[in-house]
C-alpha cells in the first residue's frame, strides 16, 4: 500500500511505498553516532526512488542531529579518509576527487568553486591545495566554520543566503555528501543550476544505496541514491548529465553535469525491482544484527571500523562490544563510543571481530588480515 500524502522528491508522482520492517532497525546519523529506531522509509511506485517524507518527525529528527553535529569526531580530522578495502591505505576523500576533477582536462585552468555544504572546507582546502589559479567560495547554513574556511589560501567569501540570491555565476559548483540532506533536492539543485556558468559544471558526491545498504539507516539522509536515481534527479532539474562514475571512490557515486537541459532523460530505476531490492536490504540488516548478538559473547567481541556501519551495529547490540578496530592511522588510540580504536595487530588473540561490511568487502579485508590470530565474523548472505 503506498503513501498518497507526500510527493516523491525525484518525479513529484504521490505513489510511495512504504518499506516493511524498517521501522524496527535502530538507525545511525551521518556523523556516526547512534539514533533510535522509529523511522519510515519508501521507495517511489513510479520512478524507484529510496526516500524517506520530511515531515514533521523527520524535520524534529534532524533539527536534534545537526544541534550537536561533529563531522569526523571518531579522528578530530577535516576529511573523510577512504580506503582501498583490499590494500587498507587511507587518503582524504576530498583529495581523490579534486585529483580526478582536475586531472580528467574538462575544467579551465582558472575559475570560481561555489562548494555547497561546504563545512570546515575540506573540499576547498584540497581544491587550494592542488591549484593556485581558483578563487573559493562556500555556501552553508551558517558562519558558524567562517574562521576555518577563512584559514584556506585563495578562500575569498561564506555565504549564508539561498542560492538565489547569490549575485554571481561560479565555474563549478561542488555537493560532495550534501545533496542527501536537502529537505527539497529537486528544488535545490533547479536553483543551483541558475548559479552555474554556461561552459561550468556541477559535480556532486554521495553514497551509492547499491553497494552500501547502511546508508539506509543514516537517518539524516532523505535520499538514498543509485546512479540511475541519481542522474534522473539531476535530468528532473533541468540539468544534462555529463558522466556518472562509481570508481573514483569505493562505494560511493560521482556525477558531472552541465547546465543546459538534454533529452531524452536518463532512465530510472524500474520501481518493482527497486523495492524489492531495497526489502532485501532491510531484511539483510535485520539479519545482521541478529548474527552479530548470536557470535557476541564467544571470547572477546570488537567491530572493524569506526564509521557510519560499524557505529550502527554497535548501537544495536549494546554492550556486548568490547571495543573498535580501526587501520585509519588519525583514529589510532581515541575512544569511539567511549570504547578504544585498535589497530589490527592491537587486537587481543582469540578475540572476534564482526566485519560490518557488504560480503564482498568483508571478504577481501577478511584474506587480507589473515594472518592475525583473531577470528571475523562476517554476516550471512540472505
């Protein structure tokens, strides 16, 4: 039965599936800590779109995340490190996709960055970093992180304004992990859109629902994307999708577009097959929590990572974890959840560690450490 009182946020149609079960998944935010369970999510009948309703429960939910919001805690650093999930080597996200960006020829030597949710700058700081012939401009909220940003060479304003009523046009225009959180992306990337210069571009970041089921249980995130999802969003704004790429970072979609419309618009999502996906998914978490409850409590208990999945399943099995692993050397000795980040080789013999993973990935990190005397634990397929 779908929902008629709300609108898709992609295609408008008011034909939103609600997804069994989801409900009684506790839920995490996306600065990783954990959130009550109590959330609804649904998938579009007409486009396959995975969205939640900002309604009035949604928008008290994230208006209590963002009093308290700490992006990175877990390392007190300004990016994100993204690993290589067979090497394990870390690197700033914002440094491999300002790498990509400027090495794939199709930006102007020099130009104006309007980052959008631009925070404490790392996509500008790693911007500055790598050319000296960019002027740097940031959109938020507040000015709260002004001071940050203003420590960033070539930095030159914050705006706290809708973007609209910006005065100017910018050479490219950067969301990376910021679409996701718009109460209305439709309507905000229409905006945007106005802001870009005709030869610019608009590129954004986010989480890929395809490789990373976790991303369902971020409960500050309305949106969750696949590329297909993605590029028709953007299309629906008026945009024309210039590439779409899943390999410049792990599990995640990065999206070129340029402002001028083009037809036809990219394909969608085929809606059956996306809940029925989606259905899996939940169902998977579901059985993940289960598995991990059912193998603590056999020796010492301790979960890979320190980040948004790993912090979820945490906070669904309570104090039965012991403590984190971690091979980000910026979290090495901090406390996540008050509990210690280890190193691989830090992990205590005989004791398990839960690899709160899609199999894929935690199959890889599970040959690769094989040689600790630990024993993974890895949750089943369904």
């Amino acid at each position: 039965m779908s929902s008629p009182q709300h609108s898709c946020q992609a295609c408008g149609a008011a034909v939103l599936h609600p997804i069994k079960g989801f409900p009684d998944l506790p839920r995490v935010t996306s600065d990783s800590k954990p959130f009550r369970s109590g959330g609804r999510l649904f998938v579009c009948e007409r486009c396959g779109t995975i969205q939640k309703i900002a309604d009035s429960q949604w928008l008290r939910e994230i208006g209590e995340i963002y009093r308290d919001y700490e992006m990175y805690h877990q390392s007190a650093a300004n990016d994100q490190a993204v690993f290589d999930p067979v090497s394990g080597l870390p690197r700033g996200r914002c440094e491999v996709l300002v790498q990509r960006l400027l090495g794939s020829g199709i930006l102007p030597r020099a130009g104006a960055l309007l980052d959008v949710g631009a925070g404490s700058g790392a996509m500008l700081a790693a911007f500055s970093a790598a050319s000296r012939d960019w002027k740097l401009f940031g959109l938020d909220l507040d000015d709260r992180k002004e001071p940050a940003l203003r420590a960033i060479p070539r930095f030159e304003r914050l705006f706290t304004v809708r973007p609209e009523q910006l005065s100017q046009q910018f050479d490219l225009i950067t969301l990376i992990h910021s679409l996701e959180h718009f109460t209305d992306p439709l309507s905000m990337l229409r905006r945007l859109r106005e802001r870009i210069s005709p030869a610019g571009r608009l590129f954004m970041q986010v989480n890929n629902v395809d490789q990373t089921p976790f991303d369902l249980v971020v409960a500050d995130h309305l949106c969750h994307f696949t590329p297909r999802s993605l590029a028709y969003l953007v299309a629906s704004a008026g945009l024309s999708v210039e590439a779409v790429r899943t390999d410049w970072i792990n599990k995640e979609i990065s999206l070129l577009a340029l402002p001028q419309p083009k037809a036809p618009a990219p394909a969608y999502d085929e809606p059956v097959q996306a809940i029925s996906r989606i259905e899996g998914d939940v169902a998977w978490l579901q059985s993940m929590l289960k598995h991990a409850g059912e193998t603590a409590g056999r020796g010492p208990f301790g979960i890979f990572g320190t980040s948004v999945a790993a912090t979820w399943l945490a906070s669904g099995l309570g104090h039965a974890v012991e403590f984190f692993v971690d091979e980000d050397p910026a979290r090495d000795g901090r406390l996540h959840l008050g509990l210690p980040i280890l190193r691989p080789a830090q992990v205590p013999p005989g004791a398990v560690v839960y690899l709160a993973f899609v199999p894929e990935v935690s199959g890889a990190i599970s040959r690769r450490l094989a040689g600790l005397p630990v024993r993974f634990a890895v949750a089943p397929r369904t």
